[in-house]
C-alpha cells in the first residue's frame, strides 16, 4: 500500500508561470511609476539650480569685496545677455524653456581680469550635460538699467526655467 502512494511535492508549471507573470507585471508597474529618465532630469536641472545660485552668489561677493564694482567681464548695464566661459566664438544660444537669447558670438569669462571671480569660486560651473564646455558653460549673465544681475541656466531640461536676480 505504501509503494502506490506517492506523494508529489513542489509546484506545477503553471503555478510558476503565473507567479513569474505577477512579479513582472508589477515590475513593470514601478518601473513606469519611477520614470528614471525624469528623475535624471531633475537632478541636472538642481544642479544647474545650485550652479546659478553658487555663480550669483560670487558676483554679489566680489562687487561688495570691490567696493561695488562689479567682475572684470561683465556685460554692460542694460546691454544683451552673455554665455558665461572663455570661449571667443560661438556663444550665441537660445532655449524657450529657459528663456536664454544669447546673441553675443563672444562669452564672458569671469575668471579673469583684475577683479575675477576666482577668490569666490574654484572653477565657473559648467552644464551637467555633455554639450557645454568650459569655454561655453552654459550658463548667461544680463544685467539690467536698474543694476540687477540676472544669471540663468541655458540648458534645463524640465518645463520651468532657472533663473536668479539680485
């Protein structure tokens, strides 16, 4: 009686087809809910955020360590908007997200000068993507008639433009 009971342990196929099934769909489901490529995107447009900050913020500290005159480079008062780098030739760029009309073919380079910014910042930040450069960092200077300083963020990828004045 013995030899003809048998008792069958583990699972059918199918019982693991439909578990591994399961598992894949709701790995699926927290993939799309995490959008990974979104999330990289937000933290280059933070870091582009930091950046602008971080550049704004030596500008302010220079003019008060000068005895208010501002970095050697700057552009005129009132005048167009300028890629900040060392680059002599194309530093013209434009994006409707951040709102950037650079026109002026030459960047500003802040680094150097009788009153630079190296005293406030190690190096100029530079785009988190592949496309900038040191000589074209990506980052715009304007200041307008009133003397307010305007640094903005070139490249931000995501839907709000990145833009600090003092």
């Amino acid at each position: 009686m013995k030899n003809n009971l048998q008792t069958n342990r583990g699972f059918t196929l199918i019982e693991l087809l439909i578990v591994i099934a399961i598992i894949a769909a709701l790995a699926v489901t927290v993939f799309v809910a995490l959008n990974p490529l979104k999330r990289l995107q937000d933290a280059r447009d933070s870091r582009r955020t930091s950046d602008v900050e971080g550049i704004l913020t030596a500008i302010h500290e220079s003019i008060v360590d000068n005895k208010g005159s501002l970095p050697t480079n700057m552009p005129i008062a009132g005048g167009s908007e300028v890629q900040l780098g060392n680059g002599s030739s194309g530093c013209a760029i434009t994006n409707a997200v951040s709102g950037c009309a650079v026109t002026a073919t030459i960047c500003a380079d802040l680094n150097t000068g009788a009153t630079n910014l190296t005293k406030y910042l190690k190096s100029m930040p530079i785009d988190p993507t592949s496309t900038f450069t040191a000589s074209k960092s990506g980052y715009s200077v304007q200041i307008d008639t009133n003397n307010i300083i305007t640094i903005r963020a070139c490249g931000v990828e995501g839907t709000t433009a990145i833009t600090q004045s003092r």
